[in-house]
C-alpha cells in the first residue's frame, strides 16, 4: 500500500507559493486518514457482528432441528451395555437352599380378540368353545356380535391350544405374550411359597404379582431390575421338604387327623429347612379363600405361622429352664406335685397322680402340670412374661412370609398369677408352631435367641444369649429324659439321640371351653442331643387312634410316632451320621439294597 | 505456497469426513449386531428357561418317587436310612503288592482275570466277607 504523506511537497509548494498556511494541508490530510482509518473499523466490526448473527442463526436452526427431530420421532430407550430388560425375566427365580427351582417363569400366550377384524364371529365362537370347553358360546357369541371392540378371552393358553386356535384362522384372534409363573414341584411348600397372579395386563406384556408366601413378602426384591435377575435362595431343602411332606400326610391319615404341620429348623442359625403344613393346595391353581366359616378350615392356611395354638406341656421346658437360670431350682430339686392342687377356685390336676413330690427332671419326665405350676409360682408372673417374650411369644414370628404378622400370640388380657400358672403348662397363651420352633432353638443351640428365616444366608449373626450354655445343657439332658423314660419313647430314633417334649393340649371352643375329645398333639424335639443341629416340631389337628385297647389321643401316641419316622427318614438326608454308640444294629454295614446280587 | 495449504488442508477435511463417515457406519453396523445377539441371547435365555422349568419339572420329587416304586424291582431303591452309613475302619485294606498279578482292581484283594475285570462295589465285597 502507498502510504500518502501528510504533507505532499507539490502541495506545500503551490500554498507557499500563495501564501497559504501549510499545516492546514497536513491538518486536513489527518482528518482525511483518520475517517479513513474509522471506516475500515467500522466495516470490520459490521462484518464480525454479521458472522456472530450467522453464528447464532446457525446454532438456533441446529437446536430447532433438533427439538424438531426429537418431537417428531418416536420414543426409543437409551440402550446401556449389559442385558436389557428384554432379556432379563421379568420376575426373578425362586430356588432352595441346593438351588433346586421352585418358582420359575415360562413364556405362553394369552389369547384375546378384536371383533371389528372377524370375518366369521359366530363360526370362531364356536370353535373356540369346542378348543376351551370352559368357555360360555352365549356370552362368547354376546362380546363377539354386539360391537365390542376388545374381548380378553383366555389368560393363559398352552402351545398346543395356540396352534388350535391358529388352525380357526380369524385374523380377530390375536395372541399377546405372557410369562406366566410356574411352580414345578407342585404342591411342595405350597404354603411358603404362596403363589402369584397376573396384575396390570396390557396386550404385549402383564406384570405378575405375588398373591402370599415369599412370593409376596419379596414381591419388589422379585421384579427389582437392580438384581440382574439373581435368584431368591430361600432356606427350603426341597428334598427335605419333600420327604417331611410324605411322612406328615401318611401320619396325619394314619392318626385321623384333620390338619398337621411340621418345621425343620436349624438351630444355628434359625433357617427353616422344611415347613410343611397339611391339608396343602397346588400353587399353580390356587384355591380362592374362603369367604365365610372358620379360615383355618381352607387349604391356603398356613398353620406352621398363622395358627395359634394352645400348645400344651411343650411350654413346661421353658418355665424350668427359667427356674434353672434364675437358680431357684436344681435338676434334682423336689418339688410337690399332689394332684390336684386347688388355686383359689382352680384346680389344676395331672394326667395321673405322681405322689407327693417330683424332681424337677421328673416333672418334666412325666409332664406333670401341678409341678410346672408349682415352679412357675416360684418365678413370678412378670419374671415369667418376661422371659416368653425373649423367647419371642409375645409377637408375631419376623418369619419372610406375607401371612406372617397374622400369626399374633393370643395372650391373657391379664397376665395373673393363675394365668402364669396356666401358661406354664401351656395353657392360656396360644402361639404357632413357628414360634415354638425357634424358641426350641434358642434351648437346644445353647441359649442363643435365634430369628426364624426363609433365606437362605451364609453369613451367621449369633443372637443374645437368653439363657446360659449350662442351663441349654440341663434343659437338654432332661428333654433326653423324656425321650428314654418319658412320655416321647416312641421318639428314640435309633442312632440319632432324639430329646424332646411332648404336648397335648385340649382345643379351646369358639364358645368358651374346652372340648374333651379333641387335641392339639405336638411333639417338640431336637438332634443329635449331644451336639444338636436341628429341632422338628411336629404337631397334629385332633388325632386319634386305636391303639392297644383304648382311643388315644396325646401326643406320645400321635404326634411322637410320626416325628420318630420324620427324623428317621431325613437325618441321613440331612448329611448327619448315627452315632455308633447307640446303634446297636451297626456291627458291619448291612446290605440295604433290596436288590438281589 | 499459500494454494497448496489449502488444497491440503480441504483434502485434510475430506479425509476426515469420510474418516468420521466410516466410524457412523461401522458403528451403526455393530449396533445391528449387537441388537441381533442381544434378541438371540433372549429367545436363547427364554429356551433355557423352559429347558429348566421342565428339568424342574421332570425331576419334582413326586414323579421321581413314583418312578421308583414303578422300577422297583429293576432298580430296588429304597429311602436312605441311618443303617446304610458305615466307617472307614469297615473298608477292607488293600492286599499286599507282592500278591497282586494282574492289573490294580479297586485296592480290592480279588484276583484280576486275564486283564478283564468286572468291578464290584465295595461294600458288597465287605457284606459278603461278613459272618
């Protein structure tokens, strides 16, 4: 660029020449360049604002465009590594403690209809009541003709009717996908697992709900997304399980008895590793509740959690073990135990008459009521309350079952000195057998309180110590007492040092009273006495049997048979060996295969 | 000079367009992919589900008890009962080497015939030695 001076020569030249003032030339070429100099800036300025504008004309569009684009578009999910939920089950497993299935998904259809697309309405009503019997043709033949829009018709189909149904060929039938819940085992631990059903239904999927049991009681752990479809490991050993099943139904038949229940636990820990309940119903197709009368007559009850018992002399443990603890007594202790003994207005007898005195032992051998009372009085009612609830009968079983907190103890409105008498040898509190296991529990795994669980956890917390290792080890050798001289003979598995209690307690009338022919037979035990690993508490609804001679009706008849065959039948299934030392039978091993060589 | 910059420099960008083009495809293509094996690995997992179910099914304690006592005198299974379990002390030791001539026979003192063996369990063995 050529620079123009500010005072050109030729120009200063002429102005000298006539006598002009020069510097007004230079004054004039400044101003000059100085609007030139302003010019340039200014169009820089106009150009760099006009692209800032583009800049953000540009940035606007893209944003518009973009809003645009995502208005515009369907909805699609963000799709993240891993697997996505179509892969997933919708409902997770429910396995055993082996990991055996007990509750699983299977996809199958649901079938339902859309008459506006029918081309034969009537026809397809037909021959869909001919494929689904149960199906009504008139109401079919109402929904499909009078201009419905949408009919559900079955909720569940197999494969074979799907193809049937395809077979009519009516583009008005459709079909949309379900994942139904399967229980395999069938009506194994029907009552722990509950059961499930279908609750929003759209056309493309439903979701499943769980209705009772652990299926309700971890209904959101079941469908949380979060587990990445992890089984729930419950406690149950299906085998187990399976066999306690086998061995209460024939002895519930066999003593005539109208329900029974038996509970497996492992003292340690408190998981409960068979839990049956009978009469039993299949989870599949669960019965509807009873509506009206006495819901412990239905299947679906629960009578391991949700009946509450007067459980008879299987209490009188507990009353002596407190005694024990609270050092008022000695196993060897006399204590009187004429019958009967009269209380105010009360009398409380015995079985039989046991003479004047009893050892505590032998008030526990014998299951003598005056005795128990007799010790109870010494403790103290509220001592007594106290201790129960330690042992965690004063509220429902923390069990992981919906029907759990139903199982509520029916205590004493008043808890008095007769009453405290009474629940010695109990009678006046009713509890479940649930709540009887774990206190058995605390006894047997030496006076650690235990929490009854369903799940099955690797990891053991052991509990509060109710009462010491010491008085665990007498209670124990006076409940092996019983077992060897006592009123549970029939208990005394061969190799498996079986200790326990028994309890017969008369039900109570709806009307107040109790009846006189019908018990509540429970046996409570616990094995291999020495180092004890389980308790099995066994309990029978109003048994009765003919047995030398007579009608019986206690436990050490009933009850205590059966639960002799339980333990026989699952301690080699639970991995436990006989203990040589009582098993007179194991000189050599015995060929025990029927088969011939 | 200044034309061979840009040149260069508008040939950069067209190599990087096709660069990033190439990426968008490779990656739509492996999304593809990936959404096919994602399907499969579902109608795959739901196969395995009721491949288990059915296992769970077939082998529910009820059937397999019934199967027993249906097969009962080809298989003679009985419950496990406390009298099966036995001690090691039970086991007979095995014969001295110096005795044995043909192949080892599940540390059992039975003589080994010609190199064809029929094995026998153990605890038979033992029954039969008993008085």
């Amino acid at each position: 660029m050529i620079r123009t001076p500010l005072r050109p020569l030729a120009r200063i030249l002429s102005a000298r020449a006539k006598g002009e003032n020069p510097d007004a030339i230079e004054r004039e070429n400044i101003r000059l360049r100085g609007e030139a100099l302003r010019e340039t800036a200014r169009s820089t300025a106009e150009g760099r604002l006009f692209l800032m504008g583009l800049v953000f004309l540009a940035a606007f569009v893209t944003v518009c465009l973009r809003m645009a684009t995502l208005a515009g578009t369907p909805a699609q999910e963000p799709q993240g590594n891993g697997l996505g939920p179509a892969i997933l089950a919708q409902r997770a497993d429910i396995v055993d403690r082996e990991g055996r299935v007990l509750a699983t998904n299977l996809v199958t259809h649901a079938l339902y209809a859309q008459p506006p697309m029918m081309i034969d309405p009537v026809g397809t009503a037909a021959k869909l009541v001919k494929i689904f019997p149960d199906l009504n043709h008139d109401r079919l033949l109402k929904d499909f003709t009078t201009g419905r829009k949408f009919v559900w018709i079955k909720k569940k189909i197999s494969p074979e009717q799907l193809q049937l149904v395809h077979d009519i060929g009516d583009p008005g039938l459709l079909f949309g996908p379900r994942e139904m819940r399967l229980y395999p085992n069938g009506a194994i631990a029907a009552h722990v697992l509950g059961g499930a059903r279908f609750g929003q239904e759209g056309v493309n999927s439903a979701e499943v709900i769980g209705t009772a049991g652990v299926e309700k009681a971890f209904d959101g752990w079941l469908r949380d997304p979060a587990n990445n479809g992890a089984p729930l490991k419950l406690s149950i050993d299906l085998s187990i399980q399976s066999a306690v099943e086998e061995i209460l139904a024939g002895g519930m038949k066999l003593m005539n008895a109208k329900g029974a229940t038996a509970i497996l636990m492992d003292v340690h820990t408190g998981e409960i590793v068979a839990m049956a309940s009978l009469p039993d119903f299949d989870p599949n197709d669960r019965p509807r509740p009873l509506v009206k009368g006495d819901p412990s007559d239905s299947p679906l009850f629960n009578r391991a959690v949700q009946g509450v018992y007067e459980l008879g002399s299987t209490f009188k443990i507990f009353a002596v073990s407190q005694a024990l603890e609270l050092g008022l007594v000695s196993p060897t202790t006399m204590i009187p135990s004429q019958s009967p003994m009269t209380w105010g207005r009360f009398k409380i007898r015995d079985f039989h008459n046991y003479g004047a005195q009893l050892s505590v032992t032998d008030v526990i051998v014998n299951s003598s009521n005056v005795g128990t009372a007799r010790i109870v009085q010494m403790i103290g009612p509220q001592k007594q309350k106290e201790f129960l609830g330690k042992l965690g009968f004063l509220a429902p079983t923390p069990v992981e079952l919906s029907e759990a907190p139903t199982g509520r103890p029916i205590l004493p409105a008043k808890w008095s000195e007769i009453s405290s008498m009474t629940i010695g040898y109990g009678h006046g509190l009713s509890a479940s057998p649930l709540h009887l296991a774990t206190a058995y529990a605390t006894i047997a795994n030496g006076g650690r309180k235990v929490t009854p669980t369903l799940v099955h956890d690797p990891k053991h917390h052991p509990g509060e110590q109710v009462v010491s290792e010491d008085v665990a080890k007498r209670a124990l050798a006076m409940m092996r007492a019983v077992v060897t001289r006592g009123t549970a003979s029939f208990a005394d598995v061969k190799g498996y040092q079986v200790a326990g209690k028994t309890g017969s307690a008369d039900k109570v009338k709806p009307t107040g009273g109790y009846y006189n022919d019908k018990v509540m037979a429970t046996f409570a035990g616990t094995f291999p006495v020495t180092d004890p690993k389980y308790v099995l508490i066994l309990s029978l609804d109003e048994p009765s049997t003919f047995v030398a001679g007579e009608d019986r009706r206690t436990a050490g008849w009933t009850a205590v048979p059966v639960a002799a065959e339980v333990i026989r039948r699952i301690a080699p299934l639970l991995g436990l060996r006989p203990d040589p030392t009582t098993m007179e039978s194991l000189d050599g091993i015995q060929l025990v295969s029927a088969k011939k060589n | 000079m200044r034309t061979i910059l840009y040149l260069a420099t508008a040939l950069c960008v067209m190599g990087l367009a096709f660069w990033a083009y190439h990426v968008n495809y490779a990656t739509q293509d492996r999304q593809t992919e990936l959404r096919k094996v994602k399907n499969e690995i579902a109608s795959l997992q739901e196969g395995l589900g009721v491949l288990r179910a059915e296992w769970a099914y077939l082998n529910r304690p009820d059937r397999l008890r019934e199967l027993v006592n249906l097969n009962f005198a080809a298989l003679g299974l009985l419950p496990l009962a406390p009298e099966q379990f036995g001690s090691a002390a039970q086991v007979a030791y095995p014969a001295p080497p110096a005795a044995m001539t043909g192949p080892l026979v599940g540390g059992l003192d039975m003589p080994a015939t010609s190199g064809r063996v029929k094995a026998i369990p153990v605890s038979h063995q033992v029954v039969e030695d008993m008085p």
